[in-house]
C-alpha cells in the first residue's frame, strides 16, 4: 500500500486529458446559505451573485454564487 492510501488527504489521480475538478472559494466569507447576519445588514442581488452589505460593521460582508470571470457565470446561472 503506497503513502497516498494512508493519507487523510488522498485525492485520486485525474484520467488523462481531464483537468481536476477543484472546488474553492473565491472568498473567505463565502457563504453556504444567505442569511442577514446583523441588524444593519442588507442582502443585495447583482448579475446573479448574492451580496451581504453591512456598512456599519464590514465584518459580514460575504458573497454566494457565481461572479463576472468564474467557470460558473458561464454557465448560465442567474
């Protein structure tokens, strides 16, 4: 058994001429449900991308969903 089976981080190897499908965020506070998370906070939608604004505690800002430049406003998402 070589060292890649041992691993918690074990990632199979591609089949060739694929590129792997890697799934990471874009920003820190990516969210995996939009939800207001302080009083003053506002959910804003633009060009199908999810924003949290907070103006009184920037700390909350987040974003879900697909932005200008990503694989996934590519597709088609709304």
């Amino acid at each position: 058994m070589t060292l890649q089976f041992l691993t918690k981080r074990y990632i199979p190897s591609p089949e060739p001429n694929t590129k792997p499908e890697l799934h990471t965020m874009k920003v820190l506070s990516s969210l995996a449900s939009m939800k207001r998370r302080h009083a003053d906070c506002q959910i804003v939608k633009r060009k199908g991308t999810l924003y949290v604004i907070c103006k009184s505690n920037p700390k909350f800002k987040a974003r879900q969903g697909a932005t200008a430049g990503t694989r996934l406003s590519k597709k088609g998402v709304k």
